[in-house]
C-alpha cells in the first residue's frame, strides 16, 4: 500500500472565500430528541398529515393494514 508523502505537512485549504461556511448559525437537529430510541422519523404529505394528525392515528392506520397482508416467512425471498 502506497502511503501519503510526508513532505508537505502544510494544510492547503482549497475552498474558495465564497464558500466560507458560518458555524455560528448552525443548530442541532430539532427532531433528535423527539424521536424515541429505534424510532423513525417519517415524513407525512401534507394532504395526508391532515387526515392522520397524530403518530397514534398513523401507526393504527398501518398496523391495521399489516393485519390484512399475507404472512410469509423469512426465508421466503420476494419476486
């Protein structure tokens, strides 16, 4: 395996000034503390985040949907 020379310790910044990025107004993810650990985070059309206005609404409206699926096994591999 080739290694880097290590002539040039120098740190060549190649991102022109336009480009400079201001940290200073960065912020957090403002979900991360909302979702719940193994949860995920989905995002509603808004026709239909009117329909299902809270995650309870949702997930009863899929749970009943799954209800209605064939069962497979695992092992069976999808078309």
């Amino acid at each position: 395996m080739k290694k880097t020379p290590d002539s040039n310790h120098e740190t060549n910044d190649d991102l022109q000034a336009e480009y400079q990025l201001d940290y200073s107004k960065a912020r957090s993810n403002r979900f991360a503390p909302k979702i719940p650990e193994g949860g995920r985070l989905v995002i509603l059309d808004p026709d239909i985040a009117q329909v299902f206005t809270t995650p309870e609404a949702v997930n009863a409206v899929l749970r009943a949907l799954i209800a209605t699926m064939p069962k497979t096994n695992a092992n069976d591999k999808a078309a």
